[in-house]
C-alpha cells in the first residue's frame, strides 16, 4: 500500500502499517505481559491475520489502527488508532467506532498510549467528522481505564457487557464502555 498519511505527536510517527512492521507486530502480540487484558498471547498465524484485517480496514475506511514508532529512534512501539467496532455493543447506536492501542513492553509507562491516542482523537473529530468514539476494555485493566480517563473520555456503566470473543466465564470477560463526544458535534453522525 502507497500511502503518505501520517500523524506526528512530540514524540511519535503514526502511520499505516506496512510489511516492515509486521515481525515487531507478531513479536508484540506473542509477548504474554503485553497481552495481559486478552485470552492469550497471539499465535503468528492470529496476528498475521489481525495484521491483514487492520491494513484492510485502513484501505477501505481511511482511518485504523497505525504503527506507531518512536520518531527520534524509529523503533516501534506498538500500534494505536481506531476502527469501526467489529460487534455491536448492546445499546450503542451503530456504527461504532473504537479508539484503541497496544503497546511493546518496553514502551509501557512512557505516556505514549495518551500522546498517540490525542493525535487519533484529534483525526477522528477534525479530519473525519466523527461525532463520537468509544474505547473498551476489559474491567480489571487498570492502566487501559486510566488513559481513557486522561483523554476526557467517561465511562458509561450502562453500556459495560460481556465481550462475544471472550469464553464465558473468563476474568476477562466484563469489558466496560468508555465514551467522547466530539466537542464541535452535538448530534450523531454517520462513519
């Protein structure tokens, strides 16, 4: 894919995933302490295939999840952005989209997470006109929720549910549904 968009924070390039970073992709979804809040590490076969679903996404929507690789260095630190949801929430009008991220072990604790998140929010709301974005995650994760808090989002209990790609009964199971309404917008609009 040939492709110019990128978003640049302090210290973060975010653009589109390519074929470079699909190693340090599968590396980072292989590594149990970055995988904490889901089911399990990610086998090479799973992550290639989320891989090819966030490429693809970003072709057909314009907007994804996107590398993110520290400017000044250009080592990858994980993957940050926003999709349109693959499930409906119960509840939640549709469609959806969700702003998330995931990042290397060794970034964990840098702020990044919140840098990057703010330069998707700021795409969301400005070049994409997107009236609302949600994040979700599962109830225990702490460090997830506290990022959502710093973005201004609130949480909306009425809207927490029991994720479909989670076995029944698992801890992680209860995710909650954090929302941000696009200052500028004050009714709902289309993706």
């Amino acid at each position: 894919m040939t492709t110019t968009f990128q978003l640049e924070t302090d210290r973060l390039l975010l653009r589109p995933l390519n074929e470079a970073d699909r190693d340090d992709f599968a590396a980072m979804n292989a590594d149990a302490d970055v995988m904490t809040y889901f089911v399990s590490p990610m086998t090479r076969e799973e992550s290639d295939a989320a891989f090819t679903r966030y490429t693809t996404h970003f072709q057909q929507n314009g907007f994804g999840f996107l590398a993110a690789r520290a400017r000044f260095t250009g080592e990858f630190a994980g993957i940050i952005g926003m999709q349109v949801m693959r499930f409906a929430v119960p509840n939640l009008p549709q469609p959806a989209v969700e702003i998330g991220w995931r990042l290397n072990r060794a970034q964990h604790g840098r702020g990044y997470a919140t840098e990057g998140a703010r330069a998707i929010l700021n795409s969301a709301f400005q070049e994409h006109g997107l009236a609302e974005v949600v994040a979700i995650t599962a109830v225990n994760n702490t460090p997830s929720r506290h990022v959502m808090d710093k973005l201004g989002m609130h949480h909306d209990a009425s809207l927490d549910f029991d994720h479909p790609n989670v076995p029944t009964g698992h801890t992680l199971q209860r995710h909650v549904l954090y929302r941000l309404v696009n200052p500028r917008s004050t009714t709902r609009e289309e993706v």
